[in-house]
C-alpha cells in the first residue's frame, strides 16, 4: 500500500522542511552531526510511511476500499501529528542542542 501524498497542501510539510534547512544549516560545519541527522531524518520517514501503512492495513490496491471514504482524511490526519511531532523534536535540536538538554 502506497501512503497518500495528502498533507502537502499544509502548513505542516512546509514547517517540517524549514525547521530542517534551519538544523542543517546550524550543524553545517559538523560533517558527523549533520551525516546522523540525515540518517535519522530517513530513518524517520521510513518509519513513518511504515506506521501509517501498519495502522491503515489493507489486503487492497486501493485502501479505501478497507477504510472507506474517510480513507483519505484518517491518513491525512496522522501524517499530520506525526509530521508535527517531528518538527517539534528537530526544532529542540536547533534550540537546544543535542544531549542531555533533549529528554522530553
């Protein structure tokens, strides 16, 4: 199953691809933390195409055909809040630094 590329009308990919080009260019110099960041940042997005397709399981081509009509909404919604809480956590990255100032 292929997740939808809903949210790109939003507010949310765009805050997400700002808050990333502002880290990268913070951590531009450290060629270590900017290799592990990019490495994350792909590990995060295969976990979170792994998660939506895992929440919206279907045997179908065409998952609305499992989920309905509201198929695209449900998956637009949690893209969002994972999208969102993402951007949180790259943004403690900027404001904070890496380490121990990052537990919550």
């Amino acid at each position: 199953m292929d997740v939808p590329k809903r949210i790109t009308r939003s507010k949310t990919p765009r805050k997400l691809n700002a808050t990333w080009k502002e880290l990268m260019a913070k951590y531009k110099d450290d060629k270590i933390a900017t290799a592990k960041l990019k490495a994350a940042q792909k590990a995060w997005i295969a976990f979170r195409d792994a998660e939506i397709a895992a929440q919206f399981a279907c045997d179908e081509d065409d998952a609305s055909l499992c989920w309905g009509s509201m198929y695209p909404m449900l998956v637009n919604g949690e893209l969002q809040a994972m999208t969102e809480i993402r951007t949180e956590r790259l943004q403690k990255y900027i404001d904070d630094g890496p380490g121990e100032r990052m537990r919550n």
